[in-house]
C-alpha cells in the first residue's frame, strides 16, 4: 500500500455527468454531489477527484469495510448515524459497502460471525478494518470479550487481511476515556496492539464523519492513504491546531477573556483560553469542521473550553480546567520568519503576551481614532 502526499492525478470528468439523477440510496442528486465534493476538498483533492468518487460509487465500486466494536461508548457510531444537512450517515452507508458492524447487524450469534467471516474471506487483502473502542490488555484481554474471544484476538485476525486499517476514535486510537488512571484495564488503541501495521488514526470524541469519509473514499478510489502524522493522524485533517482557526482568535489577540462560565466576557464570546481551553495545543480541524453540518456544532462554537479530545496527552488526562502552554501566542501579522525558532510559553506569560500585543494594537487604533478605551469593558485584561 503507498502512502501518498500528494493525490495523483484522477479523471477530468464532470461531476454532473457521473453523479446520478436520483443519488445512490434515493439520496438527492444533489445532496450526493455536495458529500463528493466536500469529502474530496476535505482530503485536499480536487473537484475532479469528486467526479472519480462519483462515478466509481455510481459503477458500483464500493469499499468492503468491517466495523469492529470494542471499550467505547459507540458515540463515533452515533455521531455518524446523526448527522444531517444531508444526511451523510445514509450516503456514507451508500458509498462504502458496509459488511459487519456489530451495532447496526441486524445478525446475532452465530448468524453474525459468519457474516464477519464472509466479509472477511470475499474481501481478503481489499477490506477497509475500522476500530471503534480501545483494547483491554491486561489479564490477557478478558476485559473485553465477544463470543468468547478476546479483543485482542479479533482485531489481530481481522487486520491480518485487511487492505486498510483504522483506528476511529480516541479509544481505538491510544486508549481514550477507558485508559484514563487507573485505567483498570489495560485498555490501549489499535496502533499499540497491531504493531508494525499501519493504523490510520482519527482521534475525536467522537471522531468527525468526513474525517473518516476522506479517508476511506481516498483508499476506496485512489488506493492510497493519506499522509499521516507521527501518531498516525491524517494531517489533512489534524495538521493544524484549533487554535490557529479558531473564530475566537481576535479575542485571544486582542486580550479579551472569559473569566468565568456565564459572565459578561462568556456571553459576548470572548476567547475561552482562561476556563481551560486545549485549542492552542490541540491538533483537529473542529472549528472549520462542524459536526452534523450544523455550524457551530462544536464545543467552542456551543461556548465550552476544548477539551483536548484528539491529543493522547491532554484528553482525559489533563483538568478540564488547567491552561495549557501556547506555541505561537502573537497575533499572525506579527509572527516570525518561518525558519525561526520558537520556544514554548508559559500560560501566565501567554495571557500577559496576548493582553501586551493587543493593548499595542488597540492603542495605535484608539490613537489613530482619537478615543479612549472603555475600561468597563467585561473580560477586557488591559
Ligand atoms: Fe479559541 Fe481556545 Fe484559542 Fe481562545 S484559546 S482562541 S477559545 S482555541
């Protein structure tokens, strides 16, 4: 399998003459043309590359993809059967050919065994395997057993032929809310248990559809993966942090903070850095992202402090409250050349550089105005 940086190049035609009148399901033409496109664009590619997607899904080519469940609260699944504007649960569901889910198998027992072990021999080597939940290790797995067998023992036979493997989730990526201290049972992601393999990760709790819908479609129509980061984060998608997209920012520069749930600063939308928000240090693209396409369907945009959800080092590990340090705490127009180095700042030192700058430059304009600030200002720090 290749993994690509740059997408090669895909077939020119137009996405209005591949895309079906009626979209694949009953699902609008239109609607099924929009999941294209924005899954393409979500990936970097280009709307020709919508067009390839469209018509391999209109010829029938859909990815066999097997949906294992584990330690998890099935909130990624839920997520992905919720959302609307369309309703991507359903084109997703057309897209992929989905052969196993133990949530929505209308199989039990030894009727959904067999439909695994179907999947699995019709498809070997060209399956997409999706983790859902983190893995028990400790007393050899028995924490998390189906049919008898071990978590351990299923996501090992089920990845050894699969063509793609990923990892949806926070659990399933190194561990998520059932690894959090204690952690009593040993749980760990599918990267730490499939050693050596290549896992996909998409952290998120949940993890974000079209996260997962990029990914797959790329491998279904492209047959490559997209690259990935050091904890094997698609970067198209966790390449950059909440903070640097974040709608609050010019708050952030400018020294306008939150103090408190609900005061005065809370309601006008101030930057939330001060209640605990993970942005600055957290790796996703929530905030240009929303969820079930509803905009400002995240918790920044609902007016909570992130939470850190997609970073192993923060989720469920660090307070919910307790501020984290900041990389680049500048306004852009004031960052440095792209080669300079730049250390890490405290987070007093980030509120006391974030409040200087943006005193600076509110200065300079209430100088240019020729007014003087309100000092009654809620949540302003100056
Ligand atoms: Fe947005 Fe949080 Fe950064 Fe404030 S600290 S700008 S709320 S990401």
């Amino acid at each position: 399998m290749r993994v690509s940086s740059a997408p090669p190049p895909v077939a020119s035609a137009s996405l209005p003459e591949v895309a079906p009148a009626d979209g694949p399901g009953g699902v609008n033409r239109r609607d099924f043309v929009r999941v294209c496109l924005t899954a393409a664009a979500a990936i970097g590619l280009s709307a020709s590359a919508a067009a390839a997607i469209a018509e391999a899904v209109t010829r029938g080519v859909k990815p066999s993809v097997i949906w294992l469940h584990f330690q998890e609260c099935t909130g990624c699944t839920e997520l992905l059967l919720r959302t609307s504007h369309p309703d991507v649960g359903s084109l997703i569901l057309d897209l992929i050919s989905l052969d196993y889910h133990e949530t929505l198998l209308a199989a039990a027992g030894h009727q959904a065994d067999a439909a695994l072990e179907k999947a699995m021999a019709d498809n070997k080597g060209k399956y997409v395997c999706i983790i859902e939940g983190a893995i028990p290790t400790k007393e050899n797995g028995i924490y998390c057993m189906i049919g008898g067998r071990t978590a351990i023992d299923i996501v090992n036979e089920v990845a050894a032929d699969a063509g793609a493997i990923i990892a949806i989730g926070s659990c399933a990526s190194w561990g998520g809310v059932p690894s959090a201290d204690p952690n009593p049972t040993g749980a760990t992601g599918a990267p730490m248990v499939l050693k050596g393999k290549t896992v996909v990760t998409i952290p998120g709790c949940p993890a974000n559809p079209y996260n997962l819908l990029g990914t797959v479609l790329q491998y279904a129509t492209l047959k490559t993966l997209p690259e990935l980061d050091d904890k094997g984060r698609p970067k198209w998608a966790y390449g950059r942090t909440i903070h640097e997209h974040c709608p609050r920012r010019a708050h952030f520069d400018a020294g306008r903070f939150a103090q408190q749930f609900g005061d005065e600063g809370h309601r006008q939308g101030y930057c939330l850095y001060k209640l605990g928000c993970k942005g600055p240090a957290t790796h996703a693209n929530c905030s240009t992202n929303h969820f079930g396409e509803v905009p400002d369907a995240w918790p920044i945009g609902l007016g909570h402090p992130c939470f850190g959800c997609t970073e192993q080092k923060l989720g469920f590990r660090v307070p919910l409250h307790d501020t984290v340090d900041i990389e680049r705490p500048t306004p852009p127009d004031t960052y440095p050349g792209v080669g300079t180095p730049q250390g890490n700042v405290g987070a007093v030192a980030t509120g006391v550089v974030g409040a200087v700058v943006g005193a600076a430059l509110t200065a300079g304009y209430l100088a240019s105005k020729k007014v003087s600030p309100d000092a009654t200002e809620p949540g302003n720090d100056r």
